[in-house]
C-alpha cells in the first residue's frame, strides 16, 4: 500500500524539457561543443548528472559545471519554466487526503523554490531534498527523517538513475514518459509502473 510518495521535481512536476534543452546547449557553447537536438539529449542522459557531461568534456569537473549550470539556469534568456499539465491538482487532491509528499531534486535553491511559488505548491511538501548531485547518497536520510518505511513508499521520477537508487533501498517506483528519458531506457530497469499522463498516474495514487 502507498502511504508516502517522493517526487522529482524537473521531469515529473516541471515540464522541463524545453528548458533543460536550452540550458545544456548554453553550457555546451561556452564550452565550444556542438548544440544537441532534443532526442540526442534524451537518448544520451544520465545521472548522477556528471556522467552525462563527461561524455562531451571529459575534463569538466563537477565545480565548473555548476557555475556554468547556475548561468544558463537563471538567465533571462532561456525559456520560462513550465508546470507539467495536471499535475498541480494531482499534487494537491493528494494533500487532502493527507498523503506525507517529500520532493528529491537536483535543482538549485535559486530555480526551485520560485518555481514552487510559480506553481502553487508551496506548504504543500513535508520536506524537501535538493540541490542533491547523487540521489543514492541521500534518499537513506530522506527516508529516516521522515518515517518512511520503504514498503509504504513510492518514487516518482524520470530517469533510470533516481528510480535505480529507490529500487535499491525497497521503495516502489513509477516512472514517467514526459521527462528526461526516452520509455525504453525506463521500461529497461522494470519500473512497478510506467505511465504516460498524470491521469494513470493518479489512478495509482488514489
């Protein structure tokens, strides 16, 4: 039975993909490499996410590519954030059934938390997780200062990464298609549930 749910944040609940293209292929400029098309970035992404950076500039070092993450991130020029259809009500039909929601997110505290005012959620989550490189060294503590037991929990992502981790330490898991990864890359770590809209997403949650 769910009695908990951890949610991403980029891919699940922000429609990030316009965004995240834009971003990567900012950085990527300023580091004289070639711009990606949408698909190459799904096909070709991982996390933590400096295994994906690595494949293009092996030297990049986790420190540069969060300065270059924070320029591209919060600048006037890209393209504005995005909720993801549906899933605001979804989130808060949720909260009034008193369901315990945290959020495990690589985001930045500078992008996320206005964001969340953008959307309408704050005061929504009962904790929060982010700026988080590698999931796997913190959803143990999640889980603990919550009092979540794995059993009851479910994690709501888009990448194999975040999914992988929560498998590892008991957790259910439902993975997305609106997100970062192409469905076969999701379908390949056998997911409890694979969903396309937040309309089958909720028929898992309620």
């Amino acid at each position: 039975m769910i009695k908990n749910i951890i949610f991403d944040w980029s891919g699940v609940i922000k429609d990030a993909l316009e965004n995240h293209l834009w971003v990567v292929n900012r950085m990527f400029e300023k580091l004289g490499g070639e711009k990606l098309s949408l698909s190459e970035i799904t096909e070709s992404w991982e996390q933590p996410f400096m295994k994906f950076y690595n494949k293009y500039f092996p030297e990049l070092t986790l420190e540069e590519q969060k300065v270059l993450y924070k320029e591209a991130i919060t600048s006037k020029d890209g393209p504005k954030p995005r909720v993801y259809p549906g899933i605001v009500d979804l989130i808060k039909k949720l909260k009034e059934k008193r369901i315990p929601m945290v959020v495990l997110s690589s985001d930045m505290p500078d992008t996320f938390y206005p964001e969340m005012k953008d959307f309408g959620l704050e005061n929504i989550f009962d904790d929060v997780f982010i700026n988080t490189h590698d999931k796997g060294e913190v959803i143990g503590e999640l889980l603990k200062r919550n009092n979540f037991k794995p059993e009851e929990t479910v994690l709501i992502g888009d990448t194999n990464h975040e999914l992988e981790i929560a498998k590892a330490v008991g957790t259910k898991v439902i993975a997305v298609t609106w997100g970062f990864c192409t469905e076969d890359k999701l379908k390949s770590i056998s997911p409890d549930y694979l969903v396309h809209n937040v309309k089958e997403l909720e028929e898992i949650l309620l």
